[in-house]
C-alpha cells in the first residue's frame, strides 16, 4: 500500500496515530542503540566466557577497518580530483550553449539565528558575486523572532546593502513556540520557502518546476560558479525534478583561525564529504543541498519537527515518489566555517553539540525503516508512446518475424553470454533492417542472472566483443580504426586490472587466437550479405558507453568516455 500523507513528516514515534505503529516506530527508534551497546556489552562478556572468540573478532574487525580506510582514501583521491576537474570548467560557457536555463529562477533560502553580521555578509556577497545572471535569483533571509529584535536589526542592514542586487530580496520571520515544531534550521526554513512560494512564486505565476531551492547554512560561501553548475546539472540529467543535489561542503572559511583540534575535525568532515561524492549509491542530501521546488512542494516543504532536517528531505522525496528520487553529486565545492569559540574548551563543546546533531542523523533508521515496512514499491505507470530508432534490441525482450530471422539468421551459437543480441541486430542493420524501441510493448524481467558481476561475466563480455568486432567491420574500417581500437583496448585492459579480472581478459583473448580460423569464415559470410556500409552505420554510432556505477567509478567512467568521444570522433571523421 502507498505510504500515507501523514507519515511524511513523522519527527518522532509519539507523532503517529495508531498505538501499534507508535510501538512499531520506537523500537526501530531503539535498534541503533541497542546495536552499538550491545556489541559493547558482548563484546566484554565474552572476552571472559570465549576470550578466541572475541581476540578473532578483534582481528576481523582490525583487518576490516584497514580495508575500510583504503576504500576510503581511494574514493577520496577520486572524489578531489573530480572536483578540480569541475572547479576548472566554465560552467556558464556551458550554460550559454543551452539556452533553455534562461527560465530557471534560482530560490536561495538562508535561515539564520543569532549569526552576526561578519558571519552573514560574506554568504551573499558571495551569492552577489556568483557568475549566474542576478535577474534570476531570489534571496530569502529567514530571521527568528525568538532572537528579539537584534535580528530584524541585522535584516534591514543586510537588505539595504544587497536588497537591489537581485530579483528579489525577502526577510521572513519565523514564530516561535509554533505548536508541534523544533526550534532549529529547519522549521525555520520550511516557513521561509512557504512565504516565498505565497509572496513571490504564486504571486507572479512562476512554475515551480522552473525554480530550484537551494538551503545554504547562514555561513555558506558559494564559489563564483556554483549556481552555473548547479543549473548546468538541472537540465541535463535526465527527471531533474527528482533529484536533489549536493555540492561538496569545505570547511575552509576561517581554518586558520580556529585551534589544530578545530582543524582537525573540520578537515575530517571535509574529506568524508569529498569521499560520499564518488559513493552516489550512499549519498543522501546535507547542508546547503539543492533540489527542485515542485518536489519540495509534493513533500509539503520539509519536516519542521525533526533536527536532521537536511537529509529528512530526502527520504520525504523518497517516500513519495515511491522510491523515484536520487542525490546528483555536484563535484563543486562550498565553503563553511570549522568551529571557532573564545577558548579551546568552548570550541570543544561547539564541536561536540555540531556532531551531536549530526549524529541525530541515525533517527533516520527508524523513518526509513519504517517507511519500507509500509511502502510495498512503486507501480511505473509513466509511460512514453514515442517509438524511437535504436541501433539493436535487447535481448531479454526481442521481438521478430520468421521472415527476418530467415534473412537475417538465429542467434549465433558462438556467443554463449552476452552481445548475442548485439550481432543479431548488426546483422540485421547490414541488410536494411532496422530495429525499434516501442515503449506500448511491456515485459517484466526478474533479474536472476547467477553469474553477476564475476570473472566469468567479464570474460564472456570481452570475449563476444572482440568476436563482434573482428566478424562485423570491413578489413578497409577496421585498419582504419585499428589505433583507436588498440588504445580503447588498453583501457580496457586497465579497467580488467583494477577489478581483479585479468585472468578474464586474458582468457578472452587466448579465445579468440584459438578460434581465428572459424572467425575468418563466419567474417566472409557476412560481408557476402552486407548491402549496407560500415560508412553509413558508423554515423549513427553514439560517441560514448554507459557504464553501471557499481561496475566503474563515475571519475573513471569520465575518463573512459572522454577518450572514447574524441577517438570515435576522429574515426568518425577518417570514415565517413
């Protein structure tokens, strides 16, 4: 059944109805205590009842934490260099080559309380500085009246410097003691956009699927390029309105001014996020996300109940998209305050109570958790009628005539696994017959497949590839391929190394030596039946490959597709 209206903003157990869904939520509420206590407490138990036990478990866990910290500085190193890659780019050189961001309206909402005016100034200049056009942004600063009335004082001090630098600038006040709310960030925030929605979006009939949100923490400084990148991203993935995005957040503003403790922690949280971006499968929103405003509307705007209000968001969208909703990783940074106070025992303390809310975070398991038990999937019923020309038709849902497979042939026997339906297509496509993705036509497929991805699956994939390959280009194409072809093999033997499958690839290619003779004879029936060129197929080629992400790395998967474009480019231009 789909999960309820009122479960979207759940804070806490008591804030449910029915007794036996409050039982329900407190003890999923429990089980990350219970978790860590208990591993503690058995932990010492045994080491006088089992002491092996527990010196093995000490060993197991020693070696996974030594893995763990590889994985970890792996992704690190990965996730930095796609953001300098990212930070040199010319994002609004980009933007200008797709004139449809001329109608997006940026939403910059910056909740703030008790931030002085050094804190908050240099959040939107930075805002004012930024390279994407003024007339399109919107700046909300939302006060709290529980400040008194030094805030307001702040506010029209902030307004007067910057309230003509945008399209609109807008102070908002939110009341205290509102009836089943937390005083913090969110709930603050959550009023801000509703004002804004009411006062600006609503009032001047802007569509709220042309306005992404941004919710920048008061000491947010945003690099010139962030909204341009941002907006780069928004239209060119494909259901935006889904998606949420996250920069990478830089402890950087103040870092030399605050103690080496604060450092430490600072650089610490900055290499965790830097680490998550190259994780997307992990990634949740945090501080100063972004996302579209017609999702934050679906959700009814954020929980203003919960603590962890950044990453509640997200699994709000989650929930009510029926499990249709992601985090894009930007690979942009921006920059915030490490922990400062008079004295290092305060800065201790502003240290602990920042990861204490943080760590409120773990609350998450009892909505998540929860939310699965009483969300059962989704139904896809979006459904496109647009019949669109493909290059080959999958397998799993291939459907034919007997008069094409009579011209065309069955499945070749030789390629067992895999890029079966590739040569059946090819084939076809020599001869004049084009194949179709017709979207009316449904299937449902379990993917049960027993090999995953092993080195057997790995084998078969390069093996039938580099059959394909020498069975279906001309002798003419493939010589003039055969440099291109040769440097995307060595990625490729590369890629094979990093996964551990060398002995696949190697295999693969013994394979084809071993079989050159039967390959000779199956290249010669086909060119006997080719009436379409390689010239002519080539040009609808697509210049790059999807890669899964739980196969390669997006970084390297970048790499990968940046030196196939410009070699299949150049081939393309040697061809044709």
């Amino acid at each position: 059944m789909p999960l309820p209206e009122n479960y979207s903003h759940i804070g806490k157990a008591s804030d449910l109805a029915y007794e036996k869904d409050r039982k329900f939520y407190r003890l999923l509420e429990m089980l990350p205590g219970f978790l860590t206590w208990g591993t503690i407490v058995l932990a010492i138990i045994f080491s006088w009842l089992q002491p092996v036990w527990v010196a093995f478990f000490m060993i197991a866990f020693v070696i996974y934490l030594l893995l763990r910290t590889l994985y970890f500085a792996f992704h690190l190193w990965t996730g930095y260099q796609h953001m300098r890659i990212n930070e040199k780019k010319d994002w609004m050189g980009e933007l200008e080559k797709l004139p449809s961001f001329k109608h997006l309206y940026h939403l910059v909402v910056i909740p703030t309380y008790r931030e002085s005016l050094e804190v908050l100034r240099p959040t939107l200049e930075a805002i004012q500085n930024s390279t994407y056009p003024k007339d399109k942004m919107i700046v909300v600063l939302g006060i709290e009246e529980r400040e008194g009335e030094e805030a307001q004082k702040k506010a029209d001090v902030l307004k007067k410097e910057f309230g003509g630098q945008f399209f609109k600038f807008l102070i908002t006040k939110h009341p205290d003691n509102i009836a089943g709310e937390i005083a913090g960030k969110g709930s603050n925030e959550s009023f801000a956009a509703r004002v804004a929605k009411e006062e600006i979006l609503d009032a001047l009939k802007i569509p709220y699927e042309n306005v992404i949100i941004s919710s920048l923490d008061a000491d947010t400084v945003v690099y010139p390029q962030y909204f341009s990148c941002l907006t780069w991203y928004y239209i060119t993935i494909p259901d935006a309105v889904h998606t949420s995005f996250q920069p990478i957040p830089l402890y950087l503003n103040n870092i030399w001014n605050v103690p080496p403790i604060s450092r430490v922690f600072a650089f610490s949280s900055t290499f965790w996020h830097t680490m998550n971006q190259q994780r997307p499968e992990k990634l949740i929103t945090f501080s100063s996300h972004a996302m579209s405003f017609q999702a934050l509307v679906d959700v009814n705007f954020r929980a203003p109940n919960v603590v962890n209000d950044d990453s509640h968001i997200f699994w709000q969208c989650f929930f009510h998209y029926k499990g249709n909703y992601k985090v894009q990783s930007l690979y942009y940074p921006v920059s915030m305050d490490a922990n400062a106070a008079k004295n290092i025992w305060t800065t201790l303390k502003n240290i602990y109570m920042q990861h204490r809310r943080w760590a409120y975070g773990v609350g998450e398991i009892a909505y998540v958790f929860f939310g699965f038990a009483k969300d059962k999937g989704k139904t896809d019923d979006e459904k496109t009628e647009l019949v669109e020309k493909i290059n080959y038709a999958s397998g799993t849902c291939l459907f034919t005539s007997k008069i094409v497979l009579d011209k065309i042939g069955l499945l070749d026997p030789f390629l067992f696994l895999y890029h079966d339906d590739l040569d059946l297509g090819w084939r076809a496509a020599h001869v004049g017959i084009n194949s179709f993705y017709v979207p009316k036509s449904i299937i449902y497929h379990a993917e049960s497949y027993s090999i995953k991805w092993s080195s057997k699956k790995f084998y078969w994939l390069e093996r039938n590839r580099k059959y394909c390959l020498l069975t279906h280009y001309s002798k003419e194409t493939y010589a003039k391929m055969r440099l291109s072809l040769f440097l995307v093999d060595l990625c490729v033997w590369l890629f094979y190394l990093s996964k551990g499958f060398l002995g696949a690839k190697i295999k693969a290619e013994l394979d084809i030596f071993r079989n050159r003779k039967f390959i000779k004879i199956r290249y010669n029936q086909l060119e006997k039946i080719k009436i379409v060129s390689d010239k002519e197929l080539i040009k609808k080629f697509p210049d790059e490959i999807f890669v899964p992400k739980n196969v390669s790395e997006p970084i390297f998967n970048q790499l990968f597709n940046s030196i196939l474009s410009a070699l299949s480019k150049k081939v393309k231009k040697k061809i044709i």
